[in-house]
C-alpha cells in the first residue's frame, strides 16, 4: 500500500443509502442524502473549493436518523443526523471554519 498524495482539507461524508420503507432499520437517509450531497457539492463548486473540501456520497455511517440523512465531517469527527438540503450553506461554512 502506498499513502496517496491526494488528500482534502475537509472531508464531508453524505450517506445516501436507501432501505425499503418497512425496513426494521428504518428507510435510511436515502431520501435526503441525494440532495445534501448535490447541495453540498455545489457549494464546493461555487466557493472554488472542491479540490480542498471533498464530497463524497457514502453508504450507511450507523447514525441512520429518522429524518433527514446522516453526514460527517472530518477531520473534526463531527457526525450530523436529521440534516436537509436547506442545511447544506451552514454545514459547509462550519465546516471550513478553523
Ligand atoms: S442509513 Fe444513513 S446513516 Fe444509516
């Protein structure tokens, strides 16, 4: 293994996973998760940051909220549940915010 020179200064994890409705986990954050992760993708693009603050779409992070989707922000190890689209400005200004 070799360590990749490519690293972000922020790292914002979105799940995106989706479970049947009837799931005993819950749907999962399958039904907001699409939309933060464009939102904040979006936002990276239009503050000129996408090479320094990643996006990435995730599969289940184990937060599983009952609303909203779950995203993580690292290196804060910072995990934010219920979040929806309009919380994307706010998540990403906090997160770039020493
Ligand atoms: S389904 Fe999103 S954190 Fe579990």
């Amino acid at each position: 293994m070799t360590p990749s020179k490519f690293r972000p200064a922020t790292h914002l994890l979105v799940c995106t996973n989706a479970r049947a409705p009837d799931d005993p986990l819950r749907s999962g954050c399958g039904a907001h998760g699409p939309a933060v992760f464009a939102a904040l993708k979006r936002e990276a693009l239009a503050r000129a940051m996408a090479s320094r603050v990643w996006v990435t779409a995730t599969g289940c992070m184990g937060q599983c909220p009952p609303s909203g989707c779950a995203v993580a922000v690292y290196p804060r190890n910072e995990h934010l549940v219920a979040v929806v689209e309009d919380d994307a400005p706010a998540i990403f200004q906090r997160a770039i915010t020493p």
